[in-house]
C-alpha cells in the first residue's frame, strides 16, 4: 500500500504575517496600557490638612497621592518640596494610605 504525500506551499510573506499578528495579539494581552501622570504638587492639596495635623487622611488624600506616587522622587528632589514630602506628617499619611515611602 503506497501513501500519497500532499505538499503544502507557504510563502514567505504569509509566514511573516503570521508571526506578525501572533506577536501583536501576545502584546495586546501582556502590556497593560499606561497612562501618563501629570506631575502636579497642586494635586495634592486635599492631603495637607492630614500632613500638618495629626488628623487621617480623606479618602480622596490617599487617591491623590495614589495618582501623584510616580512623581515623589521628583519632588524629593525638589528643594522647595522635599520638607514636605520628607515630612513625619508626610510619611504617617503615607503609611495611613497604605503607600510605601519612595526610596529614591
């Protein structure tokens, strides 16, 4: 009993594209999209209250400093910032927010 082969004929260019979409649809599930933060000192108003008292910080403090927590070594850095940010009041809220203090 004789076996037939069949020959399949694949271009090149339909294995380039091939890998192409496979490679988009692997990035298109692991990269989560990342937006941009706006880096703004400002941004952090509702938190002073909580950084000069001993009073909690409001919830919307923890989401502002949530937002802003790619920009605290900016401000670190910053010498008209740093002794707020490097402030004990700046860190209890920190740690009341559940953010670790940025070490820069």
């Amino acid at each position: 009993m004789m076996m037939m082969k069949k020959e399949i004929k694949v271009s090149a260019s339909s294995v380039a594209l091939c890998a192409v979409v496979v490679v988009v649809l692997l990035m298109a599930e692991a990269a989560p999209i990342a937006e941009a933060v706006t880096c703004s000192p400002v941004a952090l108003s509702p938190c002073l209250g909580a950084i000069s008292s001993s009073t909690p910080p409001s919830a919307a403090c923890c989401q502002k400093l949530r937002e802003q927590k790619p920009c605290l070594c900016g401000y670190l850095r910053n010498p008209s910032l740093a002794p707020y940010v490097n402030s004990p009041g700046a860190r209890a809220v920190a740690s009341t927010c559940g953010i670790p203090y940025p070490r820069c």
